[in-house]
C-alpha cells in the first residue's frame, strides 16, 4: 500500500505522530508545553509579544532549545491557534438549527475572548484536533438534513466565516485587544465619518443607509441581537435549502 503524503511536522506533533526515539535523553520540553507558554504570552500581550525568543524567556529556557519542538513562529501561531479553541458545544439532543445556533455564537465567543486568534485563524484552515472537532460537530448538527457532504462542509464554512467576521466588527475591524470604551466609541462615530464624506448622487442608497442611522449605536457593533440578526438570515437560507432537497427527492 502506497504511503500518504507526509505530515507537515507541526502537524505530526499535534497528533502525537512524530517519531519518538528510544535512545538519547527524554525530551525535558513538550509542544504541548511551549504553546500553553506561547498562547499565555498572547493573552498578557497580544500576539506581537510571541516570540521564539519570549516564548524560550517565559520557560527558562534557551531560545534554541525549541526548535527540536517546533521549527519556526509559524509553527508555533498553527499549534496556538488549535490549542486556544475550547470545547465546541455538543448536540445533547438540539435540532440542526438550534445546534447550529449554539455552535456558531461559541465560535464567535472565543474569538471575542482571545482577540489574538482573528490574525490566526482567518486564513488558516483548521489541522488541529481541537480545530477539526469544532468542523465534526458543526457537520455533525447537518446529518439527516438531506444535504450533501459539500453542501454541509458549505454551510459549515460559511458560518465559521460569519463568526469570524462578526468577531473582528466587534473588536474594531480585527482589533488586537477586547472592545472597551474607546474602541466603541470609535463605531458610533463611523456612521458620523460616513455622514461627512459620502454624496447622495455617488453613493445614494449607502447615503440613505447612513441618514436614517443604519449603523446604529457603537454597543450594537457587540450585542448579541445583532451577531443573531444575521445569523438567522443565514439559517433561513439553509433551511430553504434542506427543504428544495427534501422537495426534490423522488
């Protein structure tokens, strides 16, 4: 039987497949180790203050010594990212929608939680086991809807999207710290910028949007009604969708 590709490293490790070997001293560091260290330095100091170097610092170690765990900063953000993630909600019995609901306001929760993670996950996709059992349980919400495989990896992905994005309006467009007083302040006064350069002729409609206060207060930029507005547009169209395919079926 042919081989599968290899493992990129950091990968390997995070699933307990790098080689162990039997001879030579026990390995006194762990990756599990040095990302509970790295992903600490990032809760104290945002992302900017991980480096090989602090991370080595924050141990008592020296810098060199954690290459034989992890070979690059970029390997270590892939680790973070996957270690950072908590449990993802389980279905305990919740129709798709109400799965979906749940699962969707958690993801946005954590990334609210730990800011840091915006400038992580937005482009990598999940390789972790945390990561990929937040992928299981939101495909998982989606058995016997009569939706494909791709039509359910779909959704799924356009939800983690929505969290995502939802997260980084909320912290000020991808922010790296919590929204507090300032940041908020910041969104209420966004519709006033647009007030003062938009025209009614170039831009009418958005012109309009903002006359009759579309953008609303700063605090909604981060309450819940609004993070649920949209997702039930999303759901509604899912649901729309489960239905043309049991309308479908012979």
């Amino acid at each position: 039987m042919a081989e599968g590709p290899a493992l990129p490293p950091v990968v390997a490790r995070m699933w307990g497949r790098d080689p162990v070997s039997r001879h030579g001293p026990r390995p006194s560091l762990s990756l599990e180790g040095i990302t509970a260290a790295a992903i600490g330095i990032a809760d104290a100091e945002g992302l900017a203050g991980v480096r090989m170097s602090s991370v080595a610092r924050s141990m008592g170690v020296a810098t060199m010594s954690l290459y034989r765990y992890v070979g690059s900063k970029d390997e270590l953000l892939v680790a973070m990212a996957d270690a950072a993630a908590p449990d993802p909600p389980e279905p305990e019995g919740a129709g798709w929608r109400d799965h979906l609901t749940a699962w969707t306001r958690a993801h946005r929760d954590f990334l609210l939680d730990r800011p840091w993670l915006l400038h992580i996950t937005r482009f990598a996709p999940p390789m972790g086991p945390r990561s990929l059992l937040w992928l299981d349980r939101g495909l998982a919400a989606l058995d016997g809807t009569g939706l494909g495989a791709g039509e359910r990896m779909n959704v799924v992905s356009t939800l983690t999207g929505y969290a995502v994005s939802h997260a980084g309006l909320a912290l000020g467009a991808g922010g790296s710290e919590p929204p507090g007083d300032e940041e908020v302040a910041g969104l209420a006064e966004y519709g006033a910028i647009l007030a003062e350069v938009l025209d009614s002729e170039t831009y009418p409609a958005l012109a309009a949007a903002v006359g009759e206060d579309a953008f609303g207060d700063g605090d909604e930029w981060i309450d819940d009604g609004d993070f649920g507005f949209g997702l039930g547009l999303l759901l509604d169209g899912v649901e729309a969708l489960i239905a043309a395919r049991r309308t479908a079926r012979p």
